[in-house]
C-alpha cells in the first residue's frame, strides 16, 4: 500500500473538517524514546485540526509533504478559476 495515495485520497475526501478548516501537523521528539513510543494523535476543535506526530520525523515530514501538495493543487485550480472567469 502505497501510504503517499492514502493521505491523497484522505485529504480529497469531502469531510468539512479537512475542507473548511485549519489543519496543523506538529511534530514531538522527547528524549526518552523507550518512555513514549512513536505515536499519532488527532484533536478536532471547532474550527481547526491538529495532528500530533510523537518521536517519528518521517511521519511527520510524510504528513508535511502531502499536506503542502494538496495545498498546492487547491492554489492551481483556483488560479485556473481566476484566469477562465476573467
């Protein structure tokens, strides 16, 4: 399963908690890594949601990535929007 085509897909979804609001992706490093294991944990408020990568950069950066592609795209089309209505 390739995870990229996973979040895509989950990003395209049309959930108005993932179109209509804020999301923020933190990463945590503690220092004790055989205290708190690699975790993900996903808040939903009002108006926003926030995902909490726990001790793994790679999911982190993963999430990063994917977020800011989809954000990418969301821009492009909008523009093309712009530029067919002008």
């Amino acid at each position: 399963m390739n995870i990229f085509k996973t979040f895509e897909t989950f990003l395209k979804e049309p959930l108005s908690i993932l179109k209509n609001n804020f999301i923020q992706i933190v990463s945590i490093q503690t220092g004790n890594i055989f205290e708190h294991k690699p975790s993900i944990d996903v808040s939903l408020m009002k108006d926003r949601a926030q995902i909490n990568v726990i001790n793994n950069e790679k999911v982190f950066n993963l999430l990063s990535l994917v977020t800011q592609r989809a954000e990418k795209k969301r821009l492009q089309k909008q523009e093309e929007k712009e530029h067919e209505s002008a």
